[in-house]
C-alpha cells in the first residue's frame, strides 16, 4: 500500500483506544455475549480506521436488525495498524483467544504492493490457526486503494482473495462490490473527503456485503433506506436498490 490508514489526524482523535465495542454490544474485555437467537451471529473485527470509520460493526449491527436478523460484534482496530502490529501489541490475539466467535473478520490496507500481499498472507495464515482454535472461521475485509491510485483495484482484490484462498476462509467483496456500483453510477461517491476513508455510502454498501456473507440472506431484500452510524444517510431509494443489488452481484461472484 502507498500508506497505511489512520494517519497523524485520526490517531490524535484516538489516542489511548483499546477496544470499540460495536454498537449494541459488549467489549471483547466481557468474554461474553448474551445467548444468541437461533441464526444469530458473533463476529469479532480486527483492522484500522478502515474498520471503525463510520462505526461499520455498529452499522452492520443495525442493518442486520432491520431484517429481523441478529449479529452482534466487537472490534479491535488502531489507527495505522496492519494485522501484524496486532500480533505484536496482543489484543488481537487475546480477543480471539476468548472465543465465542463465529467468524473473525481480518483487514489491514490495500495490500496491492508485493511485500504488502505477502505480508497479508502470511498474517492470515497466522491468525487462521488462533481463529480455528478459538472454533471460528476466518474472514477477510477486502479493502481498496486510496483516491489517488484507482489503478491498484485490482491488485487489491487479488490479494484479499489470496489471502482468504489460503485459509480456507470467508472473503468479504467490498473493494470489488465499489467497483460493481460504478459500473452503474460513476458518481458515487464511496471514498470521504480524505480520499481514503469511506463516506457514508462506502460504509453502508461494505456493510451491505458483510450481511450477505454472514447471514446468507439476500441484500436486496433489505428496506430501501440507507442507515449509517446510527443515521440516515438521506439518498434516493433508487440510490440505495443500485448499492444493494451491487453488494448482491459482487457476492455472487464468491465462493461462501
């Protein structure tokens, strides 16, 4: 990757943060969960500001309900970090350890560049083995390249899906499924003014492609309104079917 997600701004807003519960949810600190509903879903995240931008656990959380569906989720993301800055600073590896997971989801940046694919691989494989251990699966958070560098996409989403190929694991499309949104509306705009974050809308259809995979429920049965962070993005219920049936196209194309 060009550079690593956070920055000097982000991580004065976030000095000092372990662990953000996901909305709705307690810490990983808890080791526990109420008893889940027949269906439901225990997902731990671990990434960066990729991960925590725009409350995407808490988002995920949300639409899941608005289906009659239950996920509940906790994160371990530090601004900057990649998955081996986890493995050295130990929250990762002693929320997984707590288990009570169905899926860990795993995200750095893009990893377009050589040594960062390698880099993503071999850190999958790590936490692959502490991830069965603790008796869930592992799943990727495929993430895209900053504003500046659309020609790195595809590279991008090579990597994620090698490095969910070399566990076995569950892949999450959201770079791809941007791209799948484009080909119908050119101006969407997915990146926030930073040009690496998500806006709203990136949030909402990474969370629309996240339901899917987790749940195996079709996102395009979900309601016509756009809810991020607890708020309503305000976009045309044209907008929000094109971003659904995008997430849908984008997931077909994966193996479960």
């Amino acid at each position: 990757m060009h550079h690593r997600p956070g920055g000097s701004r982000v991580r004065r807003l976030l000095v000092g943060a372990l662990l953000f519960p996901a909305i709705g949810c307690k810490t990983v600190a808890s080791s526990s969960f109420a008893p889940l509903p027949a269906g439901g879903h225990h997902i731990l995240f671990i990434g960066n500001s990729l991960t925590y931008f725009n409350d995407l656990p808490g988002t995920l959380i949300s639409l899941a309900a608005s289906a009659g569906d239950t996920i509940r989720a906790a994160q371990v993301a530090y601004p900057d970090f990649n998955l081996a800055d986890h493995v050295a600073q130990g929250d990762a590896p002693r929320a997984i350890a707590t288990g009570g997971w169905e899926y860990v989801i795993l995200q750095q940046g893009p990893s377009s560049i050589e040594v960062n694919r390698q880099d993503l691989i071999n850190s999958t494989r790590y936490y692959d083995q502490l991830i069965r251990l603790a008796g869930a699966r592992t799943a990727l958070y495929m993430v895209w390249p900053d504003i500046a560098h659309p020609g790195d996409f595809p590279r991008a989403i090579d990597s994620y899906a090698l490095a969910a190929q070399a566990v076995n694991g569950l892949l999450l499309p959201v770079g791809a499924a941007w791209q799948t949104a484009w080909q119908s509306d050119a101006t969407l705009p997915f990146y926030s003014a930073d040009g690496l974050h998500p806006s709203a809308l990136g949030t909402y259809i990474a969370a629309l492609v996240m339901y899917e995979r987790v749940t195996g429920h079709d996102a395009r049965t979900l309601p016509a309104v756009a809810m991020v962070a607890g708020s309503n993005v305000g976009i045309p219920e044209a907008t929000v079917r094109l971003l659904q049936n995008a997430a849908h196209e984008t997931n077909a194309r994966y193996p479960r």
